[in-house]
C-alpha cells in the first residue's frame, strides 16, 4: 500500500490544491477500492491525465470528494452553542436591526443538513422562520443529496439536544424525516470553501447575520485556513457572528473578528464598525501578526492581603501546597491569587480544583495560565481533546506561554500532528533560549530556561527521529 500511495502523490496534491485538504496517506489507506480505482485510471492514463480531471469540475474529483470528506454531524450538536445562538446572538441581531429584519444565516459546512435544520428548527420556535434565510453549502455532493431530501436514521438524534429535533420530525419506516414546513425553507448549494468565490451576493452570501463553520478548518492547511477565515470575516454582516468548533483552529490572526469568551468556548464577531483605516474588501491574509489582548489588571490590594500573597508564594515554592491555599481562599477576585490557590488545592489532589479553574476563568476571561492550569487538569483524565482547546486559547491569550507551547506539542505529537507537534516544540525551545538561561519558566515548578530548552530540543530530537 504504501508503494501505492506514493504512485499517488501527485493526485492527492492535486486534490489538495482544489480543496486546501491533503489526505494522509493513513487516511486514505482505509479507502482502499478508492485507491485501487485511482491506480487503475494513473496506470491506464497516466498521472497527468488524472490530475487534469481532479483540477476540473469532473466526476473523479467528486467521489475523491465524497470519499475523503467526512459527514459527521447530527442534530444540535454542541448544545451549549445552540443555546448561545438562542439567548444571546438573536436577541443581539433584533436589537441591532430591528424585529423585522430577516435573519441571514449560513451553515458553511453543512454535509448532510442536520445543523442548519437545527438552527431552522430554533427560529421556528422563536417565531423568526417567516422573516429568514437560511443556506447551507458543502463540497460533497452526496452529502448535499441527502441535506435536501431531509431524511435520517436515529444515529443523527444521538447528541444530547438533539431530542429538540424529534417534533420535527415524522417517521418513515427507519427513517426520520423533517417536517416540510421546515424543509422548504433551507436552499442547500454546492461550494468549495477552499476557493475565492465568497462572498457571493449572487448566491445570497454576504452580509451574514450568522455563519457557522464547525468541524470543517481542522482539515485545511495553514494557508487555506487564512484564507477561508478572511473570507469568512469579509461575508458577515457588520455586528454578525460565526461559531466554529473547539476543535477548529483559532481564526483571530488572520481577520480583525472581535473574540468573544463564552461558556459555549470562542466565538467570533465582526465588529459593527471598523475604523476607517481599514476595509474588509481590501484585507489581505499576513503572514505574521502580533496578538495584542488586553489584560484583566488585579485590583488594588490592600498591604495586609500583599502580605499574604507574599507568604503564599513562598509557600507554594516551598510545596507547601495547604498554607498557599490557605493563605489565597479568600482574595480569589485577584487573578495571581486565584491562579495560585487552584494551583495549590490541585497538588493537594483536592477534586475542588476543575470546578474552580471552571469558575475563575468566568471570573478572569483574559488569564491564559487559567487555561494552561484547566488543561492540566483536564489531562489527569485523559481528556486531551479538551486540553488542547484550552491550550490554544491559552496560547491565543498569551502566544509566549512556553510550557503551553510544549504540553500542546506533546498532545498534537500523541495524536500524529507531527507538523503541529515540531512547530510548538519549536516555539517553546525559541521562546526559552530567548530568556537568560537561569531564568525560570512560568508555570514550570521553577524549571530554569536553559534546563528547559534543553529538555525541549531534546524531544523534538526524537520526534524526528521516529520519522525518519
């Protein structure tokens, strides 16, 4: 197989070229008559041929497509953004535009249709369906065939707010379908986010009172990811949301959105005005951008409570774990308190500590080792898909955060991100080398930054080496 896949490269760069996605080849190995037939068609037409029909609108480009995408999604997925969507983003654009304006909105990514009958089941209830538009667009025909007909099995009612979907729903024999008096108000297209076609007025893209685009820009390269981000800023309405996934990756450097902190993770808006330096039409993707994030300053403490955060932090270095906490229980409203007394219950093993971490980044939004300290947690568990969410919005808060650097290249490195993994690894040995080597690296139990960006380039060593 793997003789194979390389005889294939060019074909999947091709690919990748089209739709900014490039297969592994362990992902591709699990398509194997997939392989076969595209082997066949290299061997019998040559690979120029194959690559011309992959770069054109063509058949083989559209089962490489339904193939290679994934249609994973369902109802309601992620119910806390639907809540979000419900009791914050629509009262926010009837506020802003009256009760009568029609609400645009755009599932970018829609596959087979369960999360924009989502939210057109969401203003049905809120009596706004009359007065919406709702589109949803995908590169999959397949699965733009299967949003319009609007038929599901129960696997699509599996997500825990799903049970919303079921009165608008009837049943089919195995088949769960949606009620026409929703169906009939979704318009479903074909669109590669991948190219410069949006925003398309033609099309009804443009001026977005809301966009989701959920699950889809984990599978982009960096470049394409910019791209598609100013693109996606550049056809919202002015004051119009997008929602992406926590797993997606974070779109803040690549177009001026403003970031939002909530329960329900990251969200991004366009602000209602922008200064008139700068016009969305002529933004351009850069290469480099530095985060400037305004910070939560403490509030003024009091000399006695000084004194105390003093002992604390004695404390705590001393791994006095229960004097730092108690000497901070009661200044939790101080970010350096706060951040040192969970520190201090999580080495004691108190099960107080996740709760905490919880409820003080509520407290303290803009505190990135608040994050750092909640992904930690979270990785006592086992959950690193919540702890690499919460390291990059650490890193987002504060991109020089070495240890974040390092625990989310660990992470991406566990779960095969090889390129991510060596970047972060990179950042952390740059960052650490940049400070004087007896330095100690914050958040990293008083390790010195020589001793660190020794042990850094150590693993990136052997990183390497597996891959060669």
């Amino acid at each position: 197989m793997n003789d194979s896949l390389s005889e294939l490269a060019p074909i999947l760069q091709a690919f990748g070229a089209r739709t900014g996605i490039t297969p592994a080849a362990a992902r591709l190995g699990a398509h194997d008559a997939l392989v076969a037939k595209l082997l066949a068609q290299v061997r019998c037409s040559g690979s120029d041929r194959v690559m011309a029909e992959i770069s054109s609108n063509s058949a083989l480009f559209d089962e490489l497509t339904d193939e290679l995408t994934i249609p994973e999604t369902y109802f309601f997925r992620d119910a806390a953004q639907f809540d979000l969507i419900r009791t914050r983003m629509l009262p926010d654009i009837q506020s802003r535009c009256g009760f009568e304006h029609p609400i645009h909105c755009w599932s970018a990514a829609s596959s087979t249709g369960e999360e924009l009958y989502s939210v057109a089941i969401l203003l049905f209830e809120a009596g706004l369906a009359d007065r919406a538009f709702l589109v949803g667009t995908d590169i999959s025909p397949a699965a733009l065939a299967w949003a319009r007909a609007g038929k599901y099995r129960n696997w699509s009612l599996r997500g825990e707010g799903a049970a919303a979907a079921e009165p608008y729903l009837r049943n089919e024999g195995e088949w769960k379908v949606i009620n026409d008096t929703i169906r009939r108000r979704l318009t479903f297209m074909r669109l590669n986010l991948a190219q410069d076609c949006y925003p398309a007025p033609s099309m009804g893209i443009s001026d977005m009172d809301l966009i989701l685009c959920r699950n889809v820009l984990i599978y982009f390269d960096g470049q394409t990811i910019g791209q598609v981000a100013l693109r996606l800023f550049n056809s919202l309405a002015p004051g119009g949301w997008l929602l992406t996934a926590a797993a997606d990756p974070i779109l803040a450097e690549y177009a001026p959105f403003d970031v939002i902190v909530t329960t329900a993770g990251l969200v991004y808006r366009r602000p209602a005005c922008l200064p008139p330096s700068v016009r969305a039409t002529q933004l351009e993707v850069p290469n480099e951008v530095e985060i400037h994030v305004p910070r939560l300053e403490p509030a003024t403490i009091e000399v006695p409570v000084r004194d105390r955060l003093c002992e604390a932090r004695k404390a705590f270095t001393s791994n006095d774990y229960a004097t730092a906490a108690a000497l901070t229980r009661n200044n939790l409203e101080d970010p350096e308190a706060c951040l040192l007394h969970i520190r201090s219950i999580a080495n004691l093993g108190d099960p107080s500590a996740e709760p905490l971490a919880e409820q003080a980044i509520e407290r303290h939004p803009f505190s990135p080792e608040l994050y750092y300290l909640l992904a930690h947690i979270r990785l006592l568990r086992s959950d690193d898909r919540q702890a690499i969410l919460l390291l990059r919005k650490a890193l987002y808060l504060d991109p020089s955060l070495i240890m974040a650097h390092f625990v989310l290249g660990s992470l991406l490195q566990r779960s095969g991100d090889w390129p991510g993994a060596g970047r972060c690894f990179g950042n952390a040995i740059r960052l650490a080398e940049a400070l004087p080597p007896e330095a100690t690296v914050p958040m990293s139990d008083d390790q010195t930054a020589g001793e660190f960006a020794a042990a850094a380039r150590k693993s990136l060593q052997t990183m390497t080496a597996k891959l060669k």
